[in-house]
C-alpha cells in the first residue's frame, strides 16, 4: 500500500533519495512514508519554519497597514502584483502537467488499455501533489518576504501633508499670475510675432531676388552664346564672301587683260594691213584732227612693228 506522503526535502534537490523513497514505495514498505534522511529534511523544515517567524515578526519593513496605506497614496497595489504572479505559476504548472500526460499516454500507448490509463493518471495526480505542496510553500515564503522586505515601508517613513503641498501649490498660483511677468511676457510675444513677419516678408524679397537673379544670368547666358554663334557664322560668312570676292575679281581682271590684248592686236593688225588705209588719216580722222597724245602712241606702234 502506497502512501500519499512524500519527503519534501528529497524532492528539493537529492535525486538519490527520491530514487530511494520511490524504491521503498514500490517495495510495499508501509512504515511512514518516509525516506531514511528524517534528520535532513527536519533540519530544512526547521530553517524554512525560523524564516517565517523572522518575517512575521516585521524585520526589515514596517507594518503592513502603513505600507498598505503609502502604496495606496500612490496608486500602486503590491497584493495585486503577487496575485497575478500566483496565478501565472499556476497556469504553467498546469500546461505543463497536461503536456506531460498527453506525452506520457502517447509514448505508453494507454488509449488501447484502460488500466494502464488509470494508472498513468494516479501516477502523475501524485507527482503533481508532491510538487504542489513544495511549490505552494515556497510561494507562500516568496509571498511574505516580498510583502515584508520588497514592499516593506522603512521606519519613520511619512508622506509629505496635504497642507503643505496645497501651500506650495498656491505659492506656484501666485508666482504664475504675477501681473509684471505677464506683461513682459505679452510684450516679448508680440516683439517675437513682429519679427517674425518682418523675417517673412524679407524671405519672400529675398527668394523674389533670387528668382529675378536666375533670370537674368539665364538671359544674359542665352545672348552671349548667341552672340557668339552670331560672331562664328559671321566671321566664316564674311570669309567665304571675301575669297568669293576676291575669285570674281581675279576673273575679270584676267578676262579684261585678254579682251585689251586681243582688242590691241585687232587694231594692230587691222591697221598694218589694210589696202585701204590713209596714212593721212587714222580711223578715218587723219592726223590733223589727232592730239599729240594719238601721234605718239601711232609712233609707238610703228616702231614696235
């Protein structure tokens, strides 16, 4: 017959003697319950038990109605922060002895047998009582010590009084209201929002001159690379234009030397042979009616035949 008792300070950390209470069980041993390390876990039970009347007795904080109360003045609960740290162990503690279950009926393939089921059911129904109790001992030990030490108001602790936070709060009043102060604080108002038009307006002219700037150096840009294409084209016009000049110059000159050549040489030789000629005359008007200038050139002629 197995007993619900189980040895609390086996299950704290010695695997060996858990290992030998479980052996002692499964033998039938109905003795007590209990492993042979008696005198160990009654030394632990002691110790846990000194540390309980050392915080009941209040060492390390002050009492729980004035903590109560300075925590409540400052809106802040600590019972409520434990509670819900409590109840978030109690769900894993839960999830996790539900997931061990549902792992240990897979791998033991409990769904075909129904005693073997029944079994794996009361076997982990007491290993979550003999976690259970040591695990609610240590959050009850966790519980107070965070209420006496964590949340412990220290000795001669006092808030500050109603009076004199409502009497600083007036003097603040009367500080802010001061007339003077609120004079020089219009008068800096309206100086800041006059500069600040004045900035404004002095912004708009200056991107206004900025804009005005772009133009013209844009303008300015436009008529001097015009310019300059105008001089290019104009200085290779001008060229082109004086060699075609100067081609058609060079023609005529050329076709006037060869017409008075070849007029000089008709005269010459239309005066050298003509049968008919008057020596008397020259082209029908004779030396009487010719200049000096005519008599020589004749000579001239007459002496380069």
């Amino acid at each position: 017959m197995v007993k619900d008792r189980a040895c609390v300070g086996c299950y704290g950390g010695n695997e060996g003697h858990l290992e030998e209470s479980l052996r002692q069980r499964k033998s039938g041993d109905d003795s007590d319950g209990s492993c042979s390390h008696n005198g160990w876990d009654n030394g632990r039970k002691g110790r846990n038990q000194q540390l309980l009347r050392e915080m009941d007795g209040g060492v390390g904080g002050g009492g729980s109605e004035e903590s109560e109360a300075v925590f409540e003045s400052l809106n802040v609960n600590p019972q409520l922060f434990i509670n819900e740290t409590l109840n978030t162990v109690d769900d894993l503690v839960d999830d996790a002895f539900l997931f061990f279950q549902k792992q240990a009926s897979t791998l033991l393939n409990t769904d075909t047998n129904n005693d073997r089921s029944q079994d794996l059911s009361q076997g982990v129904a007491r290993v979550r009582k003999i976690l259970q109790s040591v695990l609610d001992k240590r959050l009850a030990m966790w519980e107070k010590y965070c209420l006496r030490h964590c949340f412990g108001v220290p000795p001669g602790f006092s808030l500050p009084k109603t009076d004199e936070s409502s009497g600083i709060g007036l003097m603040g009043q009367e500080a802010l209201c001061d007339p003077d102060l609120d004079a020089q604080l219009e008068t800096l108002r309206n100086k800041l929002t006059a500069v600040g038009k004045e900035s404004a307006v002095l912004n708009r002219e200056l991107q206004a001159f900025k804009r005005q700037s772009t133009s013209s150096n844009h303008c300015v840009g436009v008529v001097n690379e015009a310019l300059q294409l105008y001089e290019q084209n104009s200085m290779h016009d001008l060229f082109q234009e004086m060699e075609r000049t100067a081609s058609e110059l060079r023609t005529r000159m050329v076709m006037l030397k060869t017409r008075g050549k070849e007029e000089t040489a008709y005269t010459k030789t239309g005066r050298i042979y003509n049968p008919n000629r008057d020596l008397s005359k020259i082209d029908s008007k004779g030396f009487s009616n010719a200049s000096l200038e005519e008599i020589q050139e004749f000579l001239d002629e007459m002496k380069s035949l």
